[in-house]
C-alpha cells in the first residue's frame, strides 16, 4: 500500500470535522511549497533561539530594524 493510500484510507475513517479541517488547510499550504530546505547545525540553533524570542514576546519593530542595518 502506497503512502498515498494510507493517507486516503485514514482520513475516510476519520470523522473529526474540525482535525479533517485542519489536513484539509494543510495540504492547500504544502501544495505551494517546491522545495524542503535542510539547515546545518548552526542555522536550526539561529532558528530555534529566534522562535523561543518570538514565543516569549522579544520582538522588533521593522523600524527599528532598518535603522540598526542602514545606520
């Protein structure tokens, strides 16, 4: 059986409206995507440390932004 009929076969017996919603939104997301990217070591640390600061509500106005890079 094919990965593709396992997932057909799971989401015919499921009968959660709201999760069925939420696989639904899913695959309308993935089908925009072309290409996974693959992060080194040091760029999923970058990665992780900036969505902690996000989660705990450390974040930057654009303007603020812009100002520190243009000088």
């Amino acid at each position: 059986m094919t990965v593709k009929e396992k997932i057909l076969r799971e989401i015919h017996v499921m009968d959660n409206e709201e999760l069925l919603n939420d696989v639904y939104t899913l695959i309308l997301d993935l089908k925009g995507l072309n290409e996974i990217l693959v992060l080194n070591d040091e760029q999923e640390v970058l990665v992780r440390k900036a969505q902690e600061e996000y989660r705990v509500g450390e974040t930057h106005k654009h303007e603020d932004l812009f100002k520190n890079l243009l000088g």
